[in-house]
C-alpha cells in the first residue's frame, strides 16, 4: 500500500466500492439525512448560531471526515456536549447573535481542527487517555442535565440563561411568570411526541404490519413530523405574533466560504476551549466508531481518527459552521441503516445540501420550542446517574473522580467540570501508584508458583523475604519502596536475603533507580543483600545502560524460584521450607 494511503483511507475502500455497497450506502444516507435536518437545527440553537450554521456544520465536515476517517458508520456534525461547550467559551467572549460571535465560533472551529490534526500527525491520541471513561459519563451526564434545564426557557418562551445549573434554575424561576402559553403547548406536545416517537412508534408500526426497514425509517422521521406539525401551526394561527419564537429568515444557499479571525488576542481566549473541546470530542468520537467497527470485526485506528475529525473541523470553520465530532445517535443510526463506507456520510452531506438549497424557506415560521424539544429529548438520553452507583460498588476512587465531575459541572459550568474531572482522574493516578501494592510471597507447596503470603498456604525461609511490587516503579512511589524494605527488614533480624520480583514491573525511571541504589547500600550496610528476579527484558536494558547491576549486592534472576532455590538457607535443596499455617486475610 502506497504511504499516502496511511493518511487517505479512502483510497483503500473506495477501490472495493461496488453497486451492493452504493445501495446500501444511499438507504442509509436518506435515513441520517431525515434525521439531521431538525437536529443540525437545533444544535445551531444550542451553540448560540443562527439555524443554517447547524445545516452547514454539516455538510464540509461530513465530506472530509468521509476522506480521512476511518470509520465506516461515524457520522460527523454538531453534537450536544460539544455545542453547549462552544456556547460556554463563545458567551465569554462576544454577544449572541453578533458578527463577533459567529467569527469566534468559526476560530474555536479551526483551532479544534488545528490541535486534532497535530495530536493524529504526532500520533498523541494517547493524551486523549487523561480523561477517563467514568469522568466522562459524569461530564456528559452533568451535560445533559444542564442542556435539558437550560432549553426549558424556550419551552416556556420566556428570557433567561446562564453557564451553570445554579444560575440557570434561578433564571427560569424568576421569569417563570413570564410564561408564553402558546409556546408552551407547543413545546410540551412537541417534547411528549417525540418522546413517544423514540419509544413507540417503531413497536406500533411493526404491530400495524410495516417491514422493519419502513418501520426505522418513519420512526426516524418523528423529529421531521414535528417540526412540520408545528410549523404548519405557527403559520396558520399567526402565532408567531402571539409570541411564539420562531426561526424566521433562513438563507437559501449552500455553504459560504468563511475566514477564522486568527488574532492573538482571539486565539489565547479559545486555545483552553479549543482543547477541551478537542479531546471531549475525540473521545466520544472515537468510543462510538471503535464500539461499532468491534461489531463488523472492522478496525478503527485512533490516530488517523484525529486527522479525519481534524480536517472535519477545519471544513467547519471555512464554511461557516462551529466545532463539530463524531456523534453517538446518529451514528447507531447510520450503523443500524445499513452504511457500509464513509461514503454514506458524503450522501447524507449531498442530501443536507439540498436541504440547504431548496427547503430553508419552509422552516420560516418553525418555531424554536419545537428544536429545545428536540434536543431535550436527545440529551436525556446521555443522562446516566446509575453511573455514581456502579462506581460506588466497584471503586471508591472513581466514585469520588464522577461525583465532583457531576457537581463541579452542574455548579460552576462545563470547562471547570471537565478540568476537574482531568485533574481529579491524574491526581487519583498518582496517589494510587504512589502507594503500589507491595506482596510478600511464598512458594505454592509442590509447585513453583509464589503467591501472596497473605491469600495462601505458601511455603517460606526465615532468612529470605521475597516482595512482589505490581506497579511500574517512578518518582511518585519510589520513595514508598525504599521506606516499605527498610521497614520490613529491620522488623525481623533473621533476614538475610531480600528477593524483589519484577514480574509487573514495566519500567524504572531515574528516581527509581536512584532508590534502588539506595535500598542496595542500606541493605549491604546491614549484611544483607538484595536480589532482582523475573526482570523483563526493556527493564533490563535500561539496567544495563547503568552502573547498579555493577554494585548490586546479590544477583539477578531468570525466575523467583531460581532465586529462591540459590538464596534460602537449605542452598539449592528442593526439601520443604516453612510453611505459614494457614492463609491470612489479605489487606489491600
């Protein structure tokens, strides 16, 4: 395969491409397409953007990803947490509805491509690994709750905002008297259909005799019938004016070309967001097209993932869009249609083009209760709190990394939440394998397998203590081991030999080093020495490159029980050692 394939996977499917897949590529692109239209809508209304930058948020993205990506069912577009993210970062800077406003959106757009083109191009996707998957289900959970209640407003048709749960609460209350009762029959019908729609209208159908094919396909068009219900209505009671926010004059064309405002001042506001959008997206992104390609055997490599989602951002920034990822919904939909290439996603690009083109006109009286319903319906369905309660079972840890994720974004917004949870998540890493968990073990009687003195029957010799360290050694824990040896050693005068299995033992840094050489003289100070068993072979490459293994006080093993056999008092004896008595109950 030529190099440049690596970088255009394209050229890779593109050259299988048949009539079979173009079918079935197209089903599926009329399917997303139906299902787009209201939701690029109504994210556009989420990102603070006027309606037509949610239609073309998605068409250039849409088309490039198909390029580079290298997912076959990820459809790219404007999501939920990443549009409440852009309407966080933007509102600190410029007014809604203002040309400040919509260049800034268009620069958060090119900045986010820009950082996840040079993390696939230096292949850094592993920084992506920071966040971790319970303080992302807390963070798109908080997400969810915050968009649901902040979209309220617009059902009840009354003023009102805010960046978090605290502000926005207080808001809908004080102007609740405010109420537009119009707008609100219209949204409440609105929210209730479409939660009907997505429950049972595909079992209805199915019952009434439709084909499961039909059947998905209107059930995905539920979203359409509303926004067409409702409009009709808008127009035909005049209701637009008795108060009813409506979408009003949408322009009637394809994408323009668009410029980011690449000034210092602009770019040091959004670089933060940028990132946090970046890797947000990336990750959400790249959960959804890994879990979809495992169901079709497929492979999705992370890094070019980067570079597709990249040049879609970078696509959304020059034509007057705002940052935008692959999304969870419509892609199981796109999945679930039957897309069997990217392909799919540049026909629903071509379909939300003609949209663009020759329907924006009819969205005119559209009213805007009718897309918060849309997008309250879609982010309830981000929202998990059985999260707190798996992680509170499993680990205390991880309880506590969701818990302040959840509180710290419902109560000071979604950057400070998902700052939180990174720092929180890191902080939790490093206590953890400050502390690593340190086995003393014995031999399995009979056998040459050692286990935890504290879990089995094991055999021991009073003169040798064998450790198992099953963490990586570094600077956070190095001096824990240091103190954890010297302890044990001079606790029991009999030891004569101390044996340090590496079986997990990954890597030594220099500070590790440098307390093992310190253990080294210590233990040779008191008459002892120290033995290393079951090193792996890059460990023992760096070793090499240094001068411990010169001054180490007894030897290196190929396994724990060559080393026990060469150190224990009975010489090489393969005669019973003592026995503990019974197996302990193990702490930690």
């Amino acid at each position: 395969m030529p190099p440049i394939a690596r970088y255009l996977p394209i050229l890779d499917w593109g050259r299988r491409y048949d009539r079979d897949t173009l079918s079935d590529d197209l089903i599926a692109a009329v399917i997303v397409t139906i299902m787009l239209i209201p939701q690029s809508l109504a994210y556009a209304l989420l990102a603070g953007m006027p309606p037509e930058a949610g239609l073309y948020a998605s068409i250039a993205p849409i088309m490039l990803y198909a390029i580079f990506g290298t997912s076959r069912a990820l459809a790219v577009g404007p999501v939920a947490v990443v549009s409440l993210m852009t309407a966080a970062a933007l509102g600190q800077i410029a007014q809604q509805g203002t040309i400040g406003y919509a260049t800034a959106a268009l620069t958060l757009a090119a900045l986010s491509g820009v950082i996840l083109l040079a993390m696939g191009l230096f292949r850094l996707g592993f920084l992506a690994n920071f966040l971790s998957h319970p303080v992302i289900a807390g963070f798109i959970t908080a997400s969810g709750v915050i968009i649901a209640v902040g979209q309220l407003r617009h059902v009840l048709g009354i003023a009102g905002g805010g960046d978090n749960l605290i502000e926005l609460v207080e808001s809908l209350l004080r102007n609740l008297p405010d109420t537009n009762f119009y707008t609100l029959a219209l949204g409440a019908s609105a929210t209730a259909f479409l939660f009907w729609v997505r429950r049972g209208l595909k079992p209805m159908l199915r019952r009434a005799g439709l084909g499961p094919r039909m059947a998905d396909i209107f059930a995905k068009a539920g979203p359409v019938a509303a926004v067409v219900v409702t409009t009709l209505v808008v127009w035909g009671f005049d209701l637009a004016n008795r108060g009813v926010a409506i979408v009003g004059e949408v322009p009637q064309s394809l994408p323009p070309l668009t410029l980011p405002d690449v000034s210092p001042d602009l770019i040091g506001q959004l670089f933060l967001p940028a990132l946090l959008i970046s890797v947000i997206g990336f990750v959400e992104s790249i959960s959804v097209a890994q879990t979809l390609a495992a169901k079709k055997r497929e492979r999705v490599k992370p890094d070019q993932e980067l570079i597709g989602l990249g040049a879609a951002n970078l696509g959304a920034a020059f034509s007057g869009g705002f940052p935008v990822t692959g999304g969870f919904s419509r892609s199981v939909v796109n999945f679930d249609a039957g897309a069997r290439t990217p392909a799919a996603g540049a026909f629903t690009a071509v379909g939300l083009a003609i949209a663009a083109l020759a329907l924006t006109p009819l969205i005119h009286f559209l009213p805007k209760a009718t897309l918060a319903a849309t997008i309250i319906v879609a982010v309830l369905s981000l929202v998990d709190f059985t999260i707190l309660t798996r992680a509170w079972a499993y680990s205390k840890a991880d309880f506590l990394a969701v818990l302040t994720t959840i509180l710290v974004t419902l109560g000071f917004g979604v950057e400070l939440g998902v700052s939180s949870g990174v720092a929180i998540s890191i902080l939790l890493y490093l206590f953890r394998t400050s502390r690593p968990h340190i086995a003393e073990v014995g031999r399995i009687p009979g056998t040459e397998h050692f286990r935890n003195i504290l879990r089995h029957k094991v055999e021991t010799d009073p003169g040798t203590v064998s450790l198992r360290v099953d963490e990586s050694l570094y600077f956070a824990n190095a001096r824990f081991l240091e103190d954890y040896i010297l302890d044990r050693v001079t606790r029991d005068k009999a030891i004569r030999n101390v044996i340090l299995q590496c079986t997990a033992v990954n890597e030594i840094d220099m500070s590790a080093l440098e307390s093992l050489e310190a253990i080294n003289t210590r233990l040779g100070e008191m008459g002892l020495s120290l033995h290393l068993s079951e090193v792996k072979g890059p460990v023992m490459d760096r070793l090499k490159q240094s001068h411990f293994l010169d001054v180490l006080t007894g030897k290196v093993f190929l396994s724990q029980h060559e080393a026990v056999l060469a150190t224990t008092q009975r010489g090489a004896s393969a005669s019973p050692l003592d026995t503990t008595p019974e197996p302990r109950q193990a702490q930690g």
